[in-house]
DNA sequence: GTTCTAGAAC
DNA sequence: GTTCTAGAAC
C-alpha cells in the first residue's frame, strides 16, 4: 500500500517518485512569469490558472503565510496593501471587481481573489464552484480587514456550516433566478453580459 | 485544486 | 438514450 503525504513524496513506495502535491500549486505558479500580472516586496498578483470569470487573479504574500486563519493584527499593513492593489487592479479595468478569501481554502498560500461579477468562464463547472463565490464562503476582503482588526484572528467555519454552504441551491448573483443545473446557470448568466 | 467516470436524473 | 452530478484519486 502507498499513500501520498501532502509533500507529494510517496511513502512505502519502493521507488519514490518525486511529484508535487496539487495543493502546492499556487507557490509554483508564484514563481511562473506567464502566471504572475505584478509583484512588490510583500505581495505577488498572479492570473488564476482555472478562471471562474472573464477576470480572475489571485493575490499572495511573498512570506510564507499558510492560509487565513494564520493572520492576526502584525499583517494589518499587509491586507491593506491586498487593498491597495485590489483597487489599483479595478481602476485599470472596466469590469465591475469583488476581492475576497474563500472561508475553507484548498490551496497553501494564503490567497485573495479578486474576480468580476460576470462568471462567465469554461472552467466554472460545478454547484461548489459557483457557491465558493456566491455565498457567505466567499469572506469579503473588507469583512476579514475588520475582523482582524477587531478580534485578532479570522473565525473558523464549522464543517457543518461548510457543508450546508456548499450544498446551497443555485441562485443567480445578479437577480432571482433560480436555474435548475448548473448548464442552465451558465447559459442564463450570458443574458446579464 | 482538477480529472475521470459511474450511476442518478432526466 | 443522453445529460448531469458527485465521489475517488494508492
């Protein structure tokens, strides 16, 4: 029997493949210049690698922060620069912009999207998808700017309230409508562009 | 996080 | 019969 820890190092496997975990993804598209739209000292801007929308970015530390419930009130310089180049990112473009953390990332590297409205992309495909972005799993970044201002730390989500999240029924971001699958999601969501 | 695909839903 | 979703991936 071989299992895969999250190094991506097979163990009790004679001859041990070397091969990256996919949760280790975002810190080699980092260091991608096709992936990467800007960099400072503190931060790294990169496209999403599977867009959920006509704009997708992610936005990174270039410490070593895990995820979200790592911050605490030493990063506050940090988010309002996240800040900063949330706004600078919507003055360059003429697509309406939302920035924000998902409450249960998949992903190591704490990481902000910033991503428009329109959801129009080919690889927005399922229920969990579309409800990573369009409910209350998607932490907006100025909820989570105040949160660590005033409690130090970002609440954890129970996997109860995960669960229901993600088992939320589809409803479209932009009116009432309720489409019955998610091909019918996309389909309606071309009428709003 | 994605890909693949079995079986549910239609 | 086809479309769609959801769970395994060694």
């Amino acid at each position: 029997m071989s299992k895969r820890n999250i190094t991506g190092v097979k163990t009790g496997d004679t001859n041990a493949k070397k091969t990256k975990h996919w949760s280790l993804g975002l810190l080699e598209s980092m260091k991608d210049s096709n992936s990467v739209v800007k960099s400072t000292d503190k931060l790294v801007v990169i496209r999403d690698k599977y867009p959920k929308a006509k704009i997708h970015y992610l936005v990174l530390p270039q410490d070593d922060i895990t995820n979200i419930y790592k911050l605490n009130k030493a990063h506050i310089n940090l988010l309002e620069e996240f800040g900063n180049i949330y706004k600078q990112l919507q003055e360059e473009e003429t697509y309406s912009l939302k920035a924000g953390f998902h409450a249960v990332p998949s992903m190591f590297r704490l990481h902000m999207h910033i991503i428009s409205k329109d959801m129009i992309s080919p690889c927005l495909k399922t229920k969990i998808h579309w409800n990573s972005f369009t409910t209350a799993f998607f932490l907006p970044y100025e909820d989570v700017l105040k949160e660590i201002k005033l409690n130090g730390s970002v609440k954890k989500v129970s996997h109860e309230q995960h669960k229901a999240l993600m088992a939320t029924e589809l409803q479209c971001n932009q009116c009432s409508y309720k489409p019955k699958n998610m091909p019918q999601l996309k389909e309606h969501l071309l009428s709003h562009s």
